[in-house]
C-alpha cells in the first residue's frame, strides 16, 4: 500500500500593507489654540488584491480601499456614516496621496504615503 501526501506551501507571514496612512483631527480650542489628534489607518482586509484601511477620530471613521492602485475612501461621521467626504484618486508621482474635509474651524485630513 502506497501513502500520498500533499503539501501545501503557505506564506510564514502576510503581505506587508503598500500604503502607510494616518488620519487627522485638527481643531481650534475657545482660546483659539490649536488641538490636533492624529490616528494610523489599520490594514483591516487584504483580499485578492483589493486592501482596506480604517481608523476613527473624534467621531470621524475613515476608510480606505486600495485596488490597481486606485484609492476609494470616505471621512464620515458616526454613527450612521451617511454624511461626509467620498473620494476617488490615486497617489501622486511621489506616492502621497491626501483627503481633507473642513467643517467649520475643524479639519479631518487623511494622508497616505507609498512605502
């Protein structure tokens, strides 16, 4: 009787994320003193090439999808996420690719670099 056994070669460790991103809440306090806070987007899913990102500051989510190096994101609010930014583009010649929103005297930025 003869065994046959099949190997399978699986990666020792996932793909490193292609983009570096980092979301940012800008603001003015009542002494008119700036106050910002600033979070990294998490690579959440990497699937057949198409890579999503995620973070949330001060009530803001900000998703990013990257796909073919097309860059598809939102910056809005919680807890419906029905009003904000949407966004389409591609990063520039020197990999940086950025998304603000302003509302009044606060800004949210998304900015994103090629590593």
């Amino acid at each position: 009787m003869h065994a046959l056994f099949l190997f399978f070669a699986l990666p020792a460790f996932a793909e490193t994320p292609s983009l570096e991103c980092r979301a940012i809440y800008r603001t003015l306090n009542e002494r008119q003193q700036s106050v910002e806070e600033v979070a990294p987007l998490v690579l959440v899913s990497d699937f057949r090439g198409q890579r999503k990102y995620e973070a949330e500051v001060r009530g803001k989510a900000f998703f990013l999808t990257e796909e073919k190096g097309d860059l598809f994101g939102q910056i809005v609010a919680g807890p419906e996420y029905t009003k904000g930014t949407v966004f389409r583009g591609a990063a520039d010649s020197s990999g940086r690719f950025t998304a603000t929103e302003v509302v009044g005297t606060t800004v949210y930025r998304l900015e994103c670099w090629r590593k």
